[in-house]
C-alpha cells in the first residue's frame, strides 16, 4: 500500500470515528489516488486536485466544485502531517447556486385558486 492510500485509509477511520460515513468522499478519493497514480504523482498539489476536478470535460460546474471541496479535505488534514501538501483555496472552484426561478402567479391565477379553495369547503 503507497504512502497515500494509507493517509486515505487513516483518514476515512478518523472522520469515521468522529460519526461520518463518507460513502462518497471514499469512493471519490480513491479516484483522486487512482488518477495520481496514473500521473505518476506522488506529491499533492494544487494542480493536481483541480485537473482531476474539472474531469470529465463539460461536467457541471457545481458538480467539479463538490469533487475538490473533497480533496480540499483531505489536504488539509493530510497538511498537518506533510507540510509539504499544497491545499487548493477556497475559491478556486466555486459551486453554482442551483436556486429556482420563482413563479409569480397572476390575479386570474390567484382568483382561480380561491375559486377552487372554496368549493373545497
């Protein structure tokens, strides 16, 4: 096992222990790892964590941001062992708001509804 994957498996137990169950910051991570691997990385940097991120190409932009806010995580507890981690800011990849258009209803659309309302009764 690489130095990292056992980081990964300290730091799922820890954050386990604590009452998380990160089902997707597991299988998230270990994707990161894979991907590193693949690089031939051995050493996290900002760099890294936003290329893998912004994967696939045309991914939704909230859905990047969400990828490196979990390997942000990691990094920084991985921070405090190894100095030497490189912890992407904050607002490297900021998430959309996926907030909803709101419906203004008309006097004929509000008249309707209470017509209706009050055949209820």
């Amino acid at each position: 096992m690489s130095a990292l994957r056992q980081a990964l498996a300290d730091y799922l137990a820890m954050r386990r222990a604590l009452g998380y169950t990160l089902v997707r910051s597991e299988k998230l991570l270990a994707q990161f790892l894979t991907y590193l691997e693949a690089q031939g990385e051995d050493d996290l940097t900002t760099n890294a964590a936003l290329t893998w991120a912004m994967l696939p190409a045309g991914a939704d932009r909230s859905w990047m941001s969400a990828r490196l806010s979990v390997v942000r995580r990691f990094e920084t507890h991985l921070r405090g062992i190894e100095p030497a981690t490189e912890v992407p800011p904050c607002d490297l990849l900021p998430g959309r708001s996926g907030r909803a258009m709101p419906y203004l209803y008309s006097q004929e659309d509000v008249i309707a509804l209470m017509t209706a309302t009050a055949a209820l009764l």
